[in-house]
C-alpha cells in the first residue's frame, strides 16, 4: 500500500507543480472533506500534502470551472467514496445522533445539577453560624494560620 | 542482560502480587508487619522493573538487534538521544515504561507516608499493586519488549522518523507520568472506600497526587501539540485526533475533580461525586490507552498497535465494576453533611464548572467513539473530523471560560444581589472595553468576539480578586500593595496559584482564538522568483539535495522580507527516511510574538520550481506561552508551603489514624 502511494506521489509530482495553486474556493469545498488515501489518517482534504490529495483537488477545481455547484460535488464524492469521505457526519438519520447527543447531555447534565442543589436546599442539616461576610474566607484562613503556627511553635519547642 | 531483564519481570509478577495481598490481608487484620511487609513488596516491584528497564535500555544502546523490539524500534544511525527515546517509541517498551512509572509513583507515595494515613495507605499500596500486576502481566504475556529474534539482523529498522524529533523525547514520558499518575488519587479514592474512612482525609492525602499527573498531562498535551506543529505540516497543533482526544478527556476529569474537592473539603458535599470522579479519571486513562493500542479507531499518532485489546478493555472493566460496586455499597456513609444556603453561591459556580466540565468530556468522548458506534450499528463507515469536535467544543468551551471568570465572584455560603452587582461590574466593564477593542482592530468573527471579551471578562475577575486581596493584607498586615500581592501569593498559594493557572488559560484562549485569523495561501515558484503574502515577501532563493545514513534531505532556501527589511532565511525541507519509505515534511518557521510564517514545501519538480504552502498563524505564541505559565502556576500551587513541611513532621511523630495497639508497637 505504502509503495503504491508513493508511486502515485511521484508520479504526480511533477503534474501537481505544473499547475496552479490551489484556489480558495477549491479549499473552500475540500475542507468539508478527507484524504482517503489511506496513509494520510483523513487529513482534510483542503490541507492534506499527498498526491492523491491534490490530484483530487484537481478534479475538483476542474468540476468549479465547469460550473458545478459545492452541492453537486460533494453529493459526487459521497456517491464515490461513501459518507467516510466527509468531514463530519451528515446531520440525518442515525448519524443526526452525532450531533444531538452532546446537546442532550449537556441538557441532561444541568438538570443533574438543578435536582442536586434542590436536595441540598432541602437538607435537614443546618449550617454552622458563621457571620459571612465578604472577607470572613481571609479572615477565617488567616486566624486558622495563626492558631495553627502557635501549636506547632508549641509542639516544635517541647 | 535481556535474560536478566526477563527474569526480573517474572519476578516482578510475584513481588506485584505479593504486595497485594499482603497489604489487603495486614489491613483486614489490622497486622501491621504484614502491612509493611506489602509495603516492601511494592518497592521491591519497583525495583525489580527497575532492572528490566534498564536491561531493555542497555540492549537499545548496545545495538543488540537479536532482540525483536530493539531491531523494530532501533538502527545503528539514530541519534544516542532517540536510541534511549526509542525505550517508549514502540508498543511493548512503552507498555513496560509506563508500567516502571506507576511504580515509581506508588514507591515514592509509600515513602512521603510512613507514617501518615494509615487506615488509607494499605489500601492504597493494593490499588498501585493491582495496576502494577495488571501491566507485568501484560509484559509478559501480551507486550513481551524481551522477545528474541531467531537470528541478528545486521541492522534494525529504526525509530518511526516522524518520532525522530526532539519533542518527542520528552513528550510521551510527560504524558505517561500524567496518565499514570491518575493512579494515585483512584487508588486513594478506592482506599477510602474499602477501610470506610470517607471523610475528607483521602481528599487531602491524594491533593497533591492530583496536581502532579494533572499538571504532567497538561504540560504533555501542549508539548503534543508543538510537537504535531512542528513535524506533521498542517499549520495546527490540535487536530482532535483520538491519541490527543484519549489525553484530553482525563485532564478534563481531573480539572472538575480539582474544583469539586473543594466543595468536599469546605462543605463536607459531593462526597460520592468525588470518588467517582477518581474512579473515572483513572478509568479514561485506562480506556484512553487501551483505544489507541488496540488499533480499534484510527489515528495518525498511534505508533504502536497490537493485540493486546482484550487485556486492556478486561482490566478496564474489572476495575470499573469493582470501584462503582464499592462505592455502591457505601453509599449511605456518603450522605452530604450541609445544607445549601442560597442558589447564588460558589458551591452552584463550581457544581456549573463540573457540568460544563464533563459536558465537554462527554462530547469529545463521544465524537471519539461514534464512528465506531456508527459502523457497529449501521455498517456504515463515517468520519468525524476536527469539523464536528470544533463546532461542538467552542460554544461549551466559551461557557467554561465565562464560568472561568463568573465563579469566584460568588462567595461560599450566600452572595448578596447587592455584591453580585458590585462584583460583576469590573469584569464586565473589562469584557466590554476588550470586545470594543478588537471591534476597532477589525475582528469580525463572532466566535473570536465573544473569546476575546471573555478572556477580558476573566481578566477583570481575577485582577479584581488580586487587587481586593492585596488591599485587604495592606490594611490588616501594614504591607506595601506589592507586598501584599506577594504575600497572598505565598500565603494562600492554592487560591492564588490556582488564579495563576486561570490566567494561564486565558492565554491559552487568546493562542486558540488565533486560529480564526490564520491566513493560508499555497503557491510555486522558479527560483529566483518572489511572491506577496500578506504583509510578507518571500523570495525562493534555492534548492538543495542532500543524503545521510538514514535518510534524504532536500531543501529550499527563501528570504523573507517584511516590507524592505530582511527577517531571515527559511529552510522548508522534506525528507524521506530510505529503512521505512517514508517522507516527512519539516517546516521552518519566523516566529514572532505577534504571529508565526509557517512555511511548508510541498514539492519540487526536476527544474527546480517548487510548491510552498503557507500559513500565518496569530497570536500561536500565546498557546505556548500560556502553557508556560500553566505549568509554572501549578508548581507555585503544589509548592510545600512551611505549613506543609511542619504537619508533615508533625505526622511523622505522631501516627495518625491507627488504632492504639498499632501506633504502640510502632
């Protein structure tokens, strides 16, 4: 597989460099894409530096000047190298559950959240009478450092 | 010495079941030399890795290709610096590494309590124990790194080239010392569980055993991420690629485990969250290995795949069905011990932090493994790219930034309208002057918008925090303003330290947000010629052949000007490494604070006209900027403080937690 791919890559060496770079609006349709060229790990296909990736860049800057839309050529690459050519997963049928399960808990989540601060609202346990003011957490680490250093000068000097 | 590295992880196997039943029997019994006993055996197992490390080191060094992984992994060119790198470079050493580190850590755990938590650490010495019997199993009998060859080969075939980078010396070892060392806070958690002492104690015990592996994998993960930036040549270093994705999640863990051990420890709440945060954090490092090992979804980093998915997803199940089981069966004794004053109250902020938190754990766990569900259940082969993890992790990771800031300008207990009001106006002012800001310099994008005025917004809260603070220890303790935001620094170095690691990520959004201003452009050029990009010229100067032992190098020669000024030369090269047939792009890049000229060449033809592609990426600096300070935030944080120093002489003279007979004949 790896000497084929670098057959290819050299026999499209040259070819790539003759032409043109690549366009924005090529770029624009290949990153909804992948390389499947099967080394690459479906690098997007707007950014992917193998020779398959520009050949088929190519293609698709031919198909722009002929006219066709993004739709159309997207619909084509599906139709030739299955759903796994896009980037992400259509948003439709079972794959709409992608999207929408994140949503879901992440909504699932926060009503987590609400029914546990509910519980402790209700708690039986009151909470100790401590004046709660704005600075009684410096206050109340500072006089806990003090009380603290006292007994250990205490216990170090026995 | 392969014989003696082989040897000694048979009798590492021993010495890991040793200390583990000797250390759950002495604490069922309460016997303390057999607890010692379990003790020792957990050295002896670090030991004895020890050995088999350095065996497999010294048949690296010495070339001695009759051993499988060396001759897989190794070739008498490399560099010294990757033949000792090469140790982690291949499946099974990395397994046997990874193993040597969680022994180290349960070893260097045992030390720093002796006398400490002594109705925890029994249990604790089991949970390291059992993780390091798992993985000597799994040396021997499924990762073998001793395994002979039938012959010497004259040479070995190399570490994979796209490995052969500096970065990649020091980053997987970080990574592993991260994920690792999430054994230690799940084995306190499950320690807690088993001898029934649920109060704060494990919480305390296992703090700073949290920070380090936590601060470990996020100093990893950037370091994975320059690394990517630098070798694989797509102009990012964040791909949501599984391998990065399996990293990610437990980091995440951690970070919510971090916040809510707060509430635990002030409020005595979130008691069974806490422990199971443990358990999961632990289990993501677990099921984050055993994903990119077993080769079950695809990614570009996973260097080393093998058969060993049934040990792994085995192990991972057993260890999850035993912790949630215990947790289980404690839960009554897990009761929260305080009532919820007010609904606007830090306790609510840092519940929302682990919402949001795991929300964005859920996502990236999920778009990691979906194409896998989708393929199981529909037959169906699916990607989900960089795309999908993007438009789903920016919106979540926006709310955490804002949560970021909102949080500590709630107070524990009730926060009154009025000093809600108080509070939020700095922050908000400060949101509303950087979004007007970057308005005037010209951002557009929504998305960049909204980071920038949050990263404003966090900001202020902090100052806002720091200014109070400093003023407060100016009126009580008669300090200059500086010195008081010393003083609060090394006074108070978990909240000021961790306000540290906030502004850390502050930087790290502003590096993110960058990538939405990322100008690429792809051109070719005859030498001689130059071309305009942006504010750049570049002109291709040249190219050059070239060829070493390992490999062939050609590179470009530019000079790149801004306006007339001559920057520098860039040196884009590609190489082909001749032992795997492979090609690897090596980029050269103009750095400044501002941005990064990030060029690649593409491809050259035979006279000599050569295709570039380039990529300005702004304010990039800032990712690794912001991962400095990271860093640099969580040691401040771990820092021993002379309290630290002084309870822990303290508990060296008075043994805490046992029960009289034991503390008697200690």
């Amino acid at each position: 597989m790896r000497i084929l791919f670098f057959a290819t890559l050299i026999a499209l060496s040259g070819p790539t460099l003759s032409s043109s770079a690549t366009s924005a609006a090529v770029k624009e349709v290949a990153q909804d894409l992948v390389c499947l060229c099967g080394d690459c790990n479906r690098e997007s296909l707007a950014t992917c530096l193998c020779g398959f990736a520009a050949s088929l860049r190519q293609e698709l800057n031919a198909d722009l000047d002929a006219g066709r839309t993004r739709q159309q050529i997207i619909d084509q690459f599906v139709e030739q190298f299955g759903p796994v050519v896009l980037a992400t997963p259509p948003a439709e049928g079972y794959n709409l559950l992608a999207w929408i399960a994140p949503a879901a808990a992440l909504i699932l989540g926060i009503a987590m959240v609400r029914s546990v601060l509910l519980s402790w609202r209700r708690s039986p346990i009151a909470p100790p009478e401590i004046d709660s003011t704005a600075n009684s957490d410096e206050a109340e680490t500072a006089e806990y450092e003090d009380r603290l250093r006292r007994e250990l000068d205490r216990f170090d000097s026995r | 010495m392969v014989e003696i590295g082989y040897f000694s992880l048979c009798l590492a196997l021993v010495a890991a079941g040793y200390a583990l039943v000797a250390s759950l029997v002495g604490a069922r019994r309460q016997h303390l030399g057999l607890v010692r006993s379990g003790e020792r055996g957990m050295l002896a197992l670090t030991g004895l890795l020890t050995v088999a490390v350095a065996a497999l080191w010294h048949a690296l060094l010495t070339h001695d290709f009759e051993v499988q992984y060396v001759a897989e992994n190794s070739n008498r060119a490399m560099p010294t610096l990757y033949t000792v790198a090469a140790l982690w470079g291949g499946q099974n050493g990395s397994l046997l590494f990874w193993n040597w580190l969680l022994c180290i850590y349960g070893a260097v755990v045992i030390l720093c309590n002796r006398h400490r938590y002594r109705l925890l650490m029994p249990y604790v010495v089991v949970g390291m124990a059992g993780s390091g019997l798992f993985f000597t199993f799994l040396n021997l009998f499924g990762a073998d790194p001793f395994t002979r060859l039938p012959f010497a080969p004259a040479d070995g075939r190399g570490l994979n080239p796209l490995l052969q980078h500096p970065v990649m010396a020091i980053h997987p070892p970080l990574l592993y010392l991260g994920m690792v060392g999430m054994a230690v806070p799940f084995s306190f958690a499950l320690a807690a569980l088993w001898s029934r002492q649920l109060d704060t104690t494990w919480l305390r015990a296992a703090r700073r055993w949290l920070l380090i592996p936590w601060t470990f994998l996020g100093a990893g993960l950037l370091l994975g991420g320059r690394w990517a930036y630098e070798e694989l040549g797509w102009g990012g270093y964040w791909g949501w690629d599984p391998v990065e994705n399996a990293s990610l999640m437990p980091w995440l863990a951690a970070t919510a485990l971090l916040h809510s051990a707060m509430i635990q420890e002030r409020k005595g709440m979130l008691k069974v969250w806490n422990l199971a945060l443990a358990v999961i954090t632990y289990g993501l490092c677990i099921f984050g290995t055993f994903m990119t090992r077993s080769g079950i979804i695809d990614s570009v980093h996973a260097f080393a795949k093998s058969n060993i998915g049934p040990f792994f997803s085995t192990f991972l199940v057993v260890l999850l069905l035993f912790s949630f089981g215990l947790l289980w069966s404690r839960r009554k004794d897990l009761k929260a011990e305080n009532r919820l004053e007010s609904f606007a109250s830090r306790e609510t902020a840092f519940l929302l932090n682990n919402w949001i938190l795991l929300g964005m754990l859920f996502a990236v766990l999920w778009g990691t493994v979906f194409p896998l569900l989708s393929e199981t259940f529909t037959g169906e082969k699916i990607t989900v790219g960089p795309p999908f993890f993007n438009q789903v992790n920016i919106p979540i990771g926006l709310v955490l930034l804002f949560l970021t800031g909102a949080g500590p300008l709630f107070a524990w207990r009730r926060t009154s309208a009025a000093s809600l009001r108080h509070n939020f106006s700095v922050p908000l002012l400060a949101a509303a002057g950087t979004g007007l800001g970057v308005l005037i310099l010209g951002v557009r994008d929504g998305y960049a918008l909204m980071s920038l005025s949050l990263c404003g917004f966090v900001g202020g809260s902090i100052s806002m925090e720091f200014h109070r603070g400093a003023r407060a220890r100016q009126r009580n303790a008669g300090e200059s303003y500086l010195q008081g935001l010393y003083g609060l620094l090394s006074k108070n170095r978990r909240r000021y330290g961790g306000y540290v690691v906030h502004v850390a990520m502050i930087v790290l959004f502003v590096g993110f947000t960058g990538k939405a201003f990322t100008v690429e452009q792809e051109f070719v050029l005859a030498p001689g010629e130059s071309i305009s990009v942006e504010d750049y010229t570049v002109r291709y100067e040249a190219l050059a052949e070239s060829e070493d032992a390992n490999k062939t190098v050609v590179a470009a020669a530019l000079s790149l000007f801004q306006g007339d000024t001559f920057l520098g030369t860039l040196l884009p090269a590609w190489h082909h490494y001749r032992s795997f047939d492979q090609r690897t792009t090596e980029v050269s890049v103009y750095s400044s604070l501002r941005e990064d000229f990030y060029l690649i060449l593409v491809g050259n033809s035979e006279d000599d006209s050569a295709k570039f592609q380039v990529y300005i990426n702004p304010l990039v600096n800032a990712v690794w900027l912001g991962g400095l300070l990271f860093v640099l935030g969580s040691l401040w944080t771990m820092w021993p403080t002379e309290r630290d120093r002084r309870l822990a002489a303290l508990d060296r003279r008075t043994v805490q937690g046992l029960p009289v007979s034991e503390s008697a004949s200690l």
